[in-house]
C-alpha cells in the first residue's frame, strides 16, 4: 500500500503540488536519519528492491543503494553487462524471470525513454524511474527541488535557469515540470540547436544569453552537453560552446544578488562550468548529492512502506 495515491514512480508529470510537497517533506525527515550516530531504520524490512540500471550511474545508483540499506531493505543489484542480455535476452523476460524470484520495488535505469513505463505495464512490482534516455529522472528534479527549498525556503516565486543542453537532458524535462508545479518560472538558456521546439508550452521563458539568465535568475542548474547522445553537428566545437554558454566567475560577478549553481553531475569540467565556480561558495552540488540518497528514502518509503505517515516518529 502506498503512502502517496500512486504505486509508481514514473514521470513528475503524473505527481502534483501536493505529491511533490509530501515527497520534499518526507525527504527532511529522512535527512534527521542520515545525520544520527546510527543511519539505519527498520522501516522497508522485508522489502526486496532490484536495482536495475542499464546505463553508467554513480550517483543515481549508489545513492539508491544506500537508500535502501538506509531503510533496511533487501537489495539486489543488477547490470547489464554480464547478465543474459548478452545472449539475446529481453528486458521484458529479464524483468519477469527477477519478478518471478519475489522481488517488490525495482529501480530502473534505461536508454530507452518509457522503458519504465513499459515495465510497470507488465510487471506487479512498484516500479521506481532512475532516469530514461533523454525522457525524466524524478528523483533527480526531487533533490534539486530540496536543495532549492532549503536554500530559499520556498520554491514559490523563484527564478531558476536550466543552461546547456536543455534537448538530450532529462533532468531538464523533470525539472521543467517539477519546479513549474512547485510555483517557481523557469528559465531554459542554450543555444537554439539544444532547446527542444515547443518546449514554451510549459510556461517556461527561453533565451539564448546566459549574462541575461545571470542577471535574472535567482538559482542556475548547469547541465551537462551529453556528449554520447549528441548527433555531431548541433553546436560548432566544445570551445564555442564554452565561450557562449560555460559559466566562468567573470560571468558569475554580473548576478544581482549572489547565484545558488546546482549541476546534476557528472560534470565537465572547463566546459559547461569552470572549476572555480563548481568548487566554489556558491555551489550546492555536494549539498545535492546528499539529499539525493535523502529523497530515494522518500520516494521508497512512500512507495513501499506499509505504515501511515503517523506512524515515522518510529523511524
Ligand atoms: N545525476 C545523475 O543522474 O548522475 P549519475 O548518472 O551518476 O547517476
């Protein structure tokens, strides 16, 4: 039985306001755990969660894993490579035949966008997206959105610019829909060949100055150029990009007021965001990476934990 009116977690498009205010909430508790002598609760014993990733992770996939040790489930980890794939198998026999062992919960990383949908299609188990293709990655906007919130208090009101490569991204998609419901006006900033057409129908502005999205923004989320999902061509050379869109310190200095700077990771390091700004004061994205393992407490425990909320003082 699920604490939130879903059983899956699959697209921030099918959560509202509510859902996401809950989620953030939940994942301020799970924060009080994570800082405690002891990090563990018994909250998800019993719970068997396969974490299925077919593309490299090492936020993601750690931070999930720890989740759910966090939380005292069980958990499988499973990779592409190595398994029966290799010798013709499919996504979906794989997922029935690890189904088939009892497993409850699965996190699925694929290049496939709706390849989790496809799952929870045929599948009984809760199905948990940790990123499709260039489709979403909830759990990523989640912890954005809780690193904004602690930073401002509120995401009502706030201005927050996506850089880069807004077409290959999806953390810029569930950011785009997650920031929107929270109240806050996003702004997508790249050259035109990596903003998607129609994006507008959002209700987010575009531009194609990043001094303009200093001056503006109250937060910059800095994307990575997805190199390995690129067709060639879309902008002229990495040094361009950098001259045009890579936040440097002298750009930083033009800002209102000093700029909150998140990136997802992994970072490129002297292309979308010099060194000197990623390490710099006012960057949050070590800030981020906690609160992701955080948030998957959330997203699990809301998802998969059987007791009512009342019931956390337990925990
Ligand atoms: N932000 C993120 O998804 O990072 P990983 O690809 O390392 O999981």
């Amino acid at each position: 039985m699920s604490l939130l009116p879903h059983k899956h977690l699959l697209s921030l498009a099918d959560y509202s306001e509510q859902d996401i205010a809950i989620l953030l909430d939940t994942a301020e508790r799970m924060k009080e755990i994570l800082d405690r002598p002891v990090k563990k609760v018994p909250t998800l014993r019993g719970v068997t969660v396969v974490n299925l990733f077919m593309e490299p992770s090492t936020r993601t996939r750690i931070s999930f894993e720890l989740a759910e040790k966090r939380l005292s489930a069980d958990t499988l980890n499973f990779s592409a490579s190595g398994s029966s794939l290799s010798k013709g198998e499919t996504l979906l026999d794989t997922a029935l035949n690890i189904e088939a062992m009892k497993i409850d919960v699965v996190v699925m990383r694929h290049k496939s966008p709706g390849s989790p949908h496809f799952l929870a299609r045929h599948l009984d188990a809760i199905i948990i997206n940790a990123g499709d293709g260039c489709h979403e990655h909830p759990t990523q906007a989640l912890l954005d959105m809780l690193t904004l919130r602690q930073k401002f208090g509120t995401l009502k009101g706030l201005h927050v610019g996506l850089v880069g490569d807004i077409s290959h991204s999806r953390v810029a998609l569930s950011n785009i829909i997650g920031l929107s419901k929270m109240g806050a006006h996003v702004v997508l900033c790249g050259p035109t060949t990596l903003i998607p057409r129609g994006v507008e129908r959002f209700g987010v502005s575009i531009t194609h100055s990043l001094d303009e999205t200093i001056r503006t923004c109250d937060a910059l989320n800095i994307l990575r150029i997805q190199l390995e999902r690129q067709e060639a061509g879309l902008f002229p050379s990495l040094r361009e990009y950098q001259a045009y869109f890579g936040l440097t310190r002298r750009r930083l200095d033009q800002a209102k007021a000093p700029l909150t700077i998140l990136h997802p990771g992994p970072i490129n390091r002297g292309v979308e965001i010099t060194s000197d700004v990623a390490d710099s004061e006012h960057s949050v994205i070590l800030q981020q990476v906690t609160n992701g393992v955080a948030v998957r407490m959330a997203v699990l425990y809301l998802l998969a934990g059987a007791q009512p909320v009342a019931a956390e003082t337990k925990m």
